[in-house]
C-alpha cells in the first residue's frame, strides 16, 4: 500500500499550525529555558518541517537555528517563512555534518517519525558537542505491546512511531545521555485531540482526510489502533556525558 504524508495534508495544518505539533511552542519554549540556549550556541531543529520552531527562535530570542527534514514540500514552505535560515534535506539516520557540530538539538514530534532511530539517536549524539543537549517532544504508548501494530500503516504520522518510553530512556543511557527532565504532557495532546474533534467532528474524520484516503478504511482503521495504545505526550531532555566512552 502506497504510504502518504500526513503533515502535507492542509487539514494538518489547518488544525496545528506551521509547528504541526500539539503544545505549539510552549514546550519549545521551556525546553530552550531550560538549557539555557542562546544566541551564542549552535542550533539543530531535527525534522523542522515549516519552520515554525526556527522562527520562534530567532523572533523571540535572536536564535539562529539549523533545520533538517525529508519533505521538500515542507522545506519549501520553510524557506519562505524564514528566508535567513539555512534548511537541509535529509534525515535523522545520516545528518550532514561534521561531529560535535552542535550544542542544542530539538526534536519535536519528529523521533517517532525517523526510520531507524537507534541510528538516529546515534547520528545526534555524534553531531552535539560534550555537554550538549537533546531535547525530545514526542507521543508515546501507554500500551507500548500494541504499538507494533500501527508501524506497517501507510499513514506517515508521530502516531505511528508511538514511542515506548522505558526503552527510549534506556537507549539514550546506554548511548551516554544523562536524562535531566522527562514530563509527562498528555494533556497538550488532549487538547489537540478536543480541538479536532470540534473542527472535524471526529478523529476518523481527520484522519481519513489527512491521510487522503477515497475510502474510509485507512483512516478510520489507524484511529482505532491508536486507541487500543493508549496514547500520550512527554517532553524528555538529556545531556550528552562529557566523559562517555
């Protein structure tokens, strides 16, 4: 079955906005806070998609950030949105650039969208300096067993990446990556999920329409596997080990 691109949909966006993320930029926000980023440090946005995140960077705190991502149609729409900023194509398994390249890396419901994220989360801890961080916005199963199930949808989507957050942690551990900060934000994607329901009247709807099915099956099939997992929010950071092998 041939796959499609949910975040080119226009109903995607009509819903999200440019970030095409629940939440908008309040955990872009707190995740930058955090870390204490600044004009000074170098900035990847994995997955930036419209370049919604480098724009509230720089708008809000003259931040000039990397982005990276496989959709040329996004990339486009980015290029007009920040035309100073510098956007890549690409993905998270092979990034571009040289090691310790960066000091912050942003990822914001783009992880459970990479086709191998060990070698992502590999790629992006060989891209950040000593000491640098990683900062992770994502979806996560609360059933993690039923996840399996929605990997072989054709619906390119975070929800079909659904992440299993014990073995998310221990891989980022096992790679050198102290976790500072793992939230649960369920009620962002909550909120999303309210504001769909009232502009489409359901998330079969939405979903038949983002995945741009002539029938109602695609759709309406992965909204009921979504369910039996149980899904939620979470914003994780971590810093890469200066002293890690």
């Amino acid at each position: 079955m041939e796959s499609c691109n949910a975040y080119e949909s226009r109903c995607m966006s009509d819903v999200m906005g440019h970030t095409l993320r629940p939440g908008e930029f309040r955990l872009t926000k707190r995740a930058v806070e955090f870390c204490h980023i600044t004009s000074e440090h170098k900035i990847l946005d994995l997955g930036c998609g419209m370049g919604a995140s480098i724009g509230f960077l720089y708008r809000n705190y003259n931040i000039k950030a990397v982005g990276i991502d496989p959709s040329e149609k996004l990339l486009g729409i980015a290029r007009e949105n920040c035309p100073s900023a510098r956007f890549l194509s690409g993905t998270g398994d092979f990034l571009p650039f040289e090691n310790e390249s960066f000091d912050f890396v942003l990822a914001e419901c783009t992880l459970s969208l990479m086709n191998d994220i060990d070698k992502t989360l590999r790629e992006v801890r060989r891209v950040l300096k000593s000491g640098g961080w990683f900062a992770i916005t994502d979806v996560y199963a609360k059933k993690p067993d039923e996840a399996e199930t929605l990997q072989s949808s054709p619906v390119v989507s975070c929800m079909r990446g659904l992440h299993d957050l014990e073995k998310l942690q221990k891989n980022l551990t096992d790679l050198g990556f102290h976790i500072c900060i793992l939230e649960d934000c369920s009620n962002l994607l909550k909120e999303l999920m309210v504001k769909i329901i009232f502009q489409f009247g359901s998330m079969d709807v939405f979903w038949n329409k983002a995945a741009g099915s002539q029938t109602c099956e695609t759709g309406t099939l992965f909204q009921q596997k979504i369910k039996q997992c149980k899904p939620g929010y979470f914003l994780l950071i971590c810093r890469k080990d200066e002293y890690h092998g």
